[in-house]
C-alpha cells in the first residue's frame, strides 16, 4: 500500500458544480496537510494547509481533516474554468515524526471545469 | 507573500555539457529548500533536501555526483546538473521552507530542461 492514495481522475465537472477531491493515507505520523494546484507546465501552488484534524475554509474552498479515519479532502465550490488543473495533496510528519520537513505527495487529480 | 523564482525557465543543451538552475526565495529566508523532478503526468519525485550551510541530503537512487546542490545563503540554493545526457530532460521544480515557520513549503515556477 501506497502512503498516499488519490485518484487520478479525470474529473470533468460543468461549470458551478460543487468539487470533491480526496485523498486517504497509512502513515499516522502525518500531523501537516496541504492542498497544492499544478497548472499545465507550472509549479504547484499552494491552496489550503491544515494541522492535524479539522475544517478550514478560505473562499471557495474548503480543506477537512479526519485523522481517525486517515481522510483528507479538498472541496471546490462553484466552481470556474479557471479551477482547471491538477491537484495535488500533500502530507508531513514535521521534524518530530522523522520526516524532516519531506513531502509526501499524493499522485494528482486532474480536474477540467467545462464552461 | 512568500514567492519563489527559479532561474532559467527553460533550457537546451548539448549532451555532456552542465546546467545550473538557480531557485531564490523573494521575500522569505529559507533555511531548507528542496529539489524535485517531475516526469509528464507523474506526481513530483524528490530528488535532495538543501539546508543552508551544510551538505545536501540526497534520496535513494539520485547520484549526488551528478546533481550538484549548493545552498550558500538563506535565499539562494542551486542545482546544477553535470554531464547532462538526455535521459535527465525533465522538469525540476524546487521548494523552499520559511525559517521558524511549520511545514509548508513554497514551488517555484519550475525549469524545463531538455538535453539534445
């Protein structure tokens, strides 16, 4: 089993909709939970971080946390054509869980908002 | 803000020959940066972890010979890629970390390098 699982899509959704991105992980040392954005030969941008279990809410989007069930996800809400891209979850353990600031990656998801 | 540049954008070469990419933190210090390739369609695949003043960490299976880390100052860490042959035409895309700050890193835009 992969640490990180996320569904590589693609995922089209018409424009508005409501997007749901998810990722599940094995390593309980994960404490730190980012959301990037990787357009089309450009460097991922980061979207939502979160610590250890919760909700986070910035605009349109919004992060949730379940570290009991090992369950992060990353919701789109009307969404634009411009959310076109691919998103990427990304994990750490921190320092104190030995990881040493690393990341680790889910694959990506590609998502295509039709107008 | 917390922006990152890397420097070139792109780049051609001739094989055998070196090419250094520069990636800088802006408008934060960074006391660890980080250097990723990335293949077509494929997630980013960490290749070493650069802190400031000391040696780079490499991950399993990256020759540290041939990718050459040098991270002199707190916003300045850069990887030069020696002997470049065509199977190292990739994407690399670097990070860096703020100092003090917890665990989110910061992209740079990422270079594109294409050995002939």
């Amino acid at each position: 089993q992969k640490e990180v699982e996320q569904d590589p899509g693609p995922l089209s959704v018409p424009e508005g909709a409501i997007v749901s991105l998810n990722c599940t992980y094995s390593n309980s040392a994960f404490q730190y939970f980012m959301w990037y954005r990787q357009y089309s030969r450009k460097g991922p941008e980061l979207l939502m971080y979160t610590y250890s279990s919760g909700n986070k809410e910035d605009g349109r989007f919004t992060a949730q946390v379940d570290k009991s069930s090992k369950y992060i996800s990353l919701f789109i809400r009307d969404s634009q054509p411009s959310d076109s891209a691919t998103y990427l979850c990304a994990m750490s353990g921190g320092v104190y869980g030995g990881s040493n600031y690393k990341l680790t990656f889910g694959k990506g998801t590609l998502l295509t908002v039709n107008p | 803000g917390a922006v990152v540049s890397q420097h070139p954008s792109r780049v051609i070469c001739k094989s055998g020959t070196s090419v250094k990419i520069e990636c800088r933190s802006l408008d934060f210090q960074a006391t660890t940066m980080f250097w990723y390739r990335q293949f077509p369609k494929q997630s980013l695949m960490l290749m070493a972890t650069s802190n400031e003043g000391s040696k780079a960490t490499y991950e399993q299976g990256v020759e540290k010979d041939k990718f050459l880390i040098n991270h002199a100052s707190l916003t300045l860490s850069t990887l030069t890629v020696t002997s470049a042959h065509p199977e190292d035409s990739s994407f690399y895309i670097c990070s860096a970390r703020k100092t003090g700050s917890q665990e989110t890193q910061y992209f740079g835009p990422g270079t594109r390098l294409l050995v002939l």
